[in-house]
C-alpha cells in the first residue's frame, strides 16, 4: 500500500530510494537541540509506563531513539519505529534497542507482540490520528498499554507553537486529550492515567484485555 508522498511502509518509494522528510534534514541538530531546551521527558514516561525487565516495547516515531535508550536501561527491549532514515541513523545503545524504518500508520509488524507502546513528541506530525491509534492498539497484546505524551491544543501558546512549527519545520497538528479520548476508546483503549503540565500532557491507556487482536490492516 502507498502512503501520501509515494512513500511505502518502509520510508521508501517504490523504487526503493528513501523518502524524505524534515526530520531527514534537522537530524543532527534533533538530540542538541532536545537536551538544551530539556524538552526530553524520559524520567516521567518512565515513572508512567513502569516498563518490566521482560516486556517488549514500540516507540512510534521514537526518533534518534533518546526515550528507547532510557526504557531499555530497565530491562526491556525496544523496538524504535519511525519513517526518517537520517533520525534513525542516530538509534544505538544498549542492546535490546532495535532501529525499523516504517510508517506509524502501518506498520508491518504482526499483530499483539507488544506489552507496551509509546507516542512522544510524534502524534502531532503523524496525520490520520484514528488510523495511527488503531495500528498501535493492533500491535499490542491484549492488556497492552500506550503511553502517548504531547503538547495540548487547547494552549494557544500551542497553537502559536504549532503555526511555528509548520512554517519551519512541517506541517503539524496537535491534539487535546478531549478530542483523543473517543478515538482511543474507538481503537479497543480503557483509560489508565494522565498526567498534565502546563503545556502538555502525558497519558497511559490499555488495550481491552477482552478485545480480540485483529489481523494486520
Ligand atoms: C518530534 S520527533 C519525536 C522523536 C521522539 N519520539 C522524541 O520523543 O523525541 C517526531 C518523529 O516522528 C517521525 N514521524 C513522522 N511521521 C511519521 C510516521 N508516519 N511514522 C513514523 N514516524 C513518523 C519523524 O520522522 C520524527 O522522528
């Protein structure tokens, strides 16, 4: 299946050449730039998500794989999903910290071999949001959590932060945690927990422990 920008679930085009994206030109800047504005929230996902020696996590959209190093410092092994090659270029680590270049919204990866998910700082640039929500809760187990973690659209410092954004970078689209809420229920998610800063929010969900894991889309 072809995505927008003639691109393949693999980050590639059909030819087989790497589609780019912003991220593909800022990447070296992406981890300097993380750490001196400490957006970085590794020890709240952390203390949130609670991962456990044995688990396997996905980060979709996890970048240079910053928050996939910090989890699997505890135990568990990781594996960073995100579509530009240059981010991911960046992925090491301990092992247990696995690059795959793919598309959030499809994935590739077989159905409920997940314990955990995270979403951090990716749900913004990742358009069709239920699409993106069903394909995660498809790859987790049932019982399995997301913990998804982003600035809230309700702030219209957020809305200035998003106009910004999509003149620099690319365009983006945050969300609020009222508009995720049924999109989340609708993906097969009970809430757990969710935690607000100012600007931003960070939320845990499990995947209905009843609900059957369905077939890859
Ligand atoms: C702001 S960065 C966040 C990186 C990391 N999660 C973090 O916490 O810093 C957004 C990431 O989402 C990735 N991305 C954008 N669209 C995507 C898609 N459709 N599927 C997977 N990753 C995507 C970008 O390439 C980029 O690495």
């Amino acid at each position: 299946m072809e995505l927008p920008g003639g691109r393949l679930p693999n980050g590639r085009t059909r030819r087989g050449e790497p589609v780019k994206n912003a991220f593909d030109r800022l990447h070296r800047l992406y981890d300097p730039f993380m750490r001196l504005t400490g957006f970085y929230a590794d020890e709240t996902i952390i203390r949130l998500l609670r991962p456990e020696p044995h688990e396997r996590f996905i980060d979709v959209g996890g970048g240079t794989g910053w928050i996939a190093r910090h989890i699997a410092q505890h135990g568990p092994s990781v594996t960073v999903l995100d579509i530009s090659l240059g981010m991911l270029s960046h992925v090491d680590g301990p092992s247990g910290v696995r690059a795959v270049c793919g598309d959030g919204r499809r994935m590739g990866i077989r159905s409920g071999v997940f314990d955990g998910a995270v979403l951090s700082d990716a749900l913004h640039h990742i358009p069709e949001t239920e699409w993106l929500l069903g394909e995660v809760a498809r790859v987790l187990r049932p019982g399995g959590r997301l913990l998804m973690h982003d600035f809230e659209r309700t702030s219209r410092w957020v809305r200035l932060l998003q106009t910004l954004e999509s003149r620099l970078v690319e365009k983006v689209r945050y969300s609020s945690m009222d508009e995720l809420g049924p999109w989340l229920r609708a993906a097969g998610f009970d809430h757990g927990e969710t935690v607000r800063t100012r600007l931003a929010f960070f939320t845990v969900w499990r995947k209905d422990g009843r609900r059957a894991t369905t077939e890859e889309n």
